[in-house]
C-alpha cells in the first residue's frame, strides 16, 4: 500500500499511527498540502478533493478521509469493535473529531505554526478556533474521566484521531493541563503497543 501524506499533518498521522499498531509495511509517498501539489492535476486524479492522506491499495483503488481510511485499515482488528451499539460509539467520536475538534485544534495549529496561513490567522479566527477548541477538550475530558478510552475500555480507531491533533494541541495555543483526563489518557496513548510519533513515516 502507498500512503500520501505530509509528515507535520495529525490527519497523516492517523493511518500512519494505526499502521504501525498493526505491524502492516507501507510506502510514504511525501505529498505537501502546502505547495500546491494537492491541487494538480495527476494529484486530483487520484483523489478529486485535492487533500491528504490519501491511501492507495495495492489494485490501484484510492481511499480519502483520514478516517474512512482507519475505518477501512482497522477492520478485523483490536481497534474496532464488532457490536453494533459498540461501533457506532466509535463512529459517534470520528464524526464529533471532523467537526467538532479538528476543525479548531488542527485549524488553529496550522494558523499559528505555518508562516503562509499568518494573512489568514485575524484575531476573530483565532479567537473562535480557541473557544471551539477548548470546549472540544472539555468534551474528551468529560467523557475520559469516566472512561480509559473514548469510546470504553479499549482503545479504538477513535482514540488514535482524536490523538493525532490533540496531543499537539500546545502547538495550537491551547492548555493541555486544563484538561487532566485528557492527560492522563495522552500518557495511555503512548504506552499502548505500537506506538510512534508524529513525523515517523514507517522507516
Ligand atoms: N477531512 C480530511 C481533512 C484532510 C485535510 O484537511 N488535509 C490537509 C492536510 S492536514 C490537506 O490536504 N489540505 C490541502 C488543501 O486543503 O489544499 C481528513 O480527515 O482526511
């Protein structure tokens, strides 16, 4: 399987983090969302939403959405459940991670990290992209207190996105120690086997 993706993004993170969970080998095709190669033409070919991660099966098929992608890749696997009500509890923590955290956590790290998002980084931005972000953690820290995992006792495909851009959440300007729940499960996340940082591209 190919893998494009950029090593800085928490969305590339994701398939890369479950892949290595899995032990399951894979290229890394370097593909920046920040130079425009997303949005040519052989790259919009492949994937006619011009994002990363992008996998590519081994016949030439394409899957997009850095969830759809570990919904696909974790099947079979410890890290989605087979019950009904238990899967849907997962699916309930990826749609609350693409519109509810990612949205401002990924988005205000980008506006504050990379020097060509600064024209688009205004204070009302980064003001909304704050609050909205700082409700998401209270969220997960609800939720985690009551819980080892976000969706229960062990540890999903919703663990691994939500972990992507949250355990980075300081590159963004937001307290992580505000939120001692989510702490405590970042401190879980690493210990679980198989676990790799951020820009690990499978080398
Ligand atoms: N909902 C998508 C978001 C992917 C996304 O926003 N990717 C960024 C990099 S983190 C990207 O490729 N941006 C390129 C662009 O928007 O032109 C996912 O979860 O995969």
């Amino acid at each position: 399987m190919k893998l494009y993706g950029m090593t800085d993004s928490g969305n590339c993170y994701k398939p890369r983090l479950l892949l290595a969970k899995l032990g399951q080998p894979f290229v890394h095709v370097e593909t920046s969302s920040r130079d425009g190669t997303t949005r040519k033409a052989d790259f919009l070919a492949k994937n006619p939403n011009g994002k990363v991660p992008l996998l590519e099966l081994d016949d030439g098929r394409f899957i997009a959405e850095s969830n759809a992608i570990l919904l696909y890749l974790a099947e079979g696997s410890r890290f989605l459940p087979e019950g009904r009500y238990d899967r849907a509890i997962v699916h309930q923590w990826l749609f609350f991670e693409q519109y509810s955290h990612e949205p401002n956590i990924a988005v205000r790290r980008s506006l504050v990290k990379y020097p060509e998002r600064a024209a688009m980084a205004t204070p009302e931005r980064l003001h909304a992209t704050l609050a909205g972000g700082t409700q998401a953690l209270g969220v997960m820290d609800r939720q985690l207190a009551q819980t080892p995992f976000i969706a229960g006792n062990a540890v999903t495909v919703a663990d691994i996105a939500l972990y992507a851009y949250t355990h980075d959440a300081d590159a963004g300007g937001f307290d992580l120690g505000a939120f001692p729940a989510v702490t405590r499960w970042l401190e879980r996340m690493q210990t679980d086997p198989g676990h790799v940082p951020l820009h690990w591209t499978g080398e």
